[in-house]
C-alpha cells in the first residue's frame, strides 16, 4: 500500500511539474482592455482601450506607442507594416515598428472588427463590409462578400478564410 502511495504522489508530482507554466507580465489598468495580441520581428503588440503598447523583450517591459487615449481592437503586420484598427473609426498604418502612425485612406467613420495581412494583401473588415488592399493598404476596395457581422480573418496563400455571424466563408482567388 505504500508504494502505491508513493508511486500516485510521483505521479502528481511529475504531472504538475510537466503542465503548462502562465506567468502574469502586464497588467493593463483599466480602461485599457486587451483586444488583441500580435507578435512579428521580435517585438509584441497589444491592441487596448488606451491605444497599442509594444514590447521587444518577450512582454518584461511595454512601451506606449503613440495612439493613447485611442482604442484599438485589432492589429496585424507584414513585415513592412504594422496596420491598427480603431474602436471609434478608422485604420492606423505604422511603417516605424509603432513609433509613429498615419491614418490609412480608408473613412473615419468606419470600425474596424478585424484586420489580416498577408505581404502586400491587407484585409480589413467592419461589422459588415471587408475591404482589400493589394498595395501594402495605399488603396483599398470593398470585396462583394456580404457575410453579417465579421469578427475573424485567416489568410494561407491566396486562400482567404472570414468567420462571420452568418458562418465560415472562402475565397480561393484572394478575396
């Protein structure tokens, strides 16, 4: 009986020591509600209620990153550009790694669900419209996908995956 004991404690021992290990590295304080996440060349990018903050040492340290006070609920990059969308209207393009940001040509009025890059293709999507840009987000136009609310965007190749309140879409000709 004992060494069955011995061989459960053991067990439980190795188990634990073998899960997965979560330490906690930023808490941002309200109203700063995390989006969205975003990794690419080294650096983290987290989209919040108080703009994007940027790390390049794995999350120890964060930096505000020019567009406090601006919510921001999605983000996505190449490796040329690092692309934003707004809470209250438009689309933010960084060329400087977040340092500085300019508005993209795309109105104002519009909020952004979700963004998806893949080289110089940048999809965007509002609540009921997703746009295209195949020139790194210099022009942009509207796609005839008609899906209800889009919340998701997953790019392989020229293959073009958007999950909607209407369900799973596909394009295999890129969008």
């Amino acid at each position: 009986m004992y060494t069955f004991f011995v061989f459960v404690f053991l067990c439980f021992i190795s188990c634990y020591s073998l899960s997965a290990q979560w330490v906690k590295c930023r808490d941002f304080q309200d109203p700063s509600v995390l989006y969205d996440l975003l990794a690419i060349n080294g650096n983290i990018y987290a989209a919040t209620g108080n703009g994007v903050y940027t790390s390049n040492n794995n999350g120890n340290t964060w930096t505000e990153s020019g567009l406090k006070y601006n919510p921001v609920t999605s983000i996505a990059a190449n490796e040329q550009y690092v692309y934003v969308g707004h809470q209250d209207g438009g689309l933010s393009v960084s060329n400087n790694n977040g340092i500085t940001w300019e508005k993209s040509s795309l109105p104002d009025s519009l909020d952004f669900e979700t963004i998806a890059a893949n080289g110089k293709d940048i999809f965007a999507a509002t609540s009921n419209r997703l746009f295209h840009s195949t020139n790194n987000g210099i022009n942009w136009k509207e796609t005839n996908l008609r899906s209800g609310i889009i919340r998701c965007i997953a790019i392989i190749e020229q293959n073009i995956y958007v999950g909607s309140s209407k369900g799973f879409f596909a394009s295999t000709n890129n969008g």
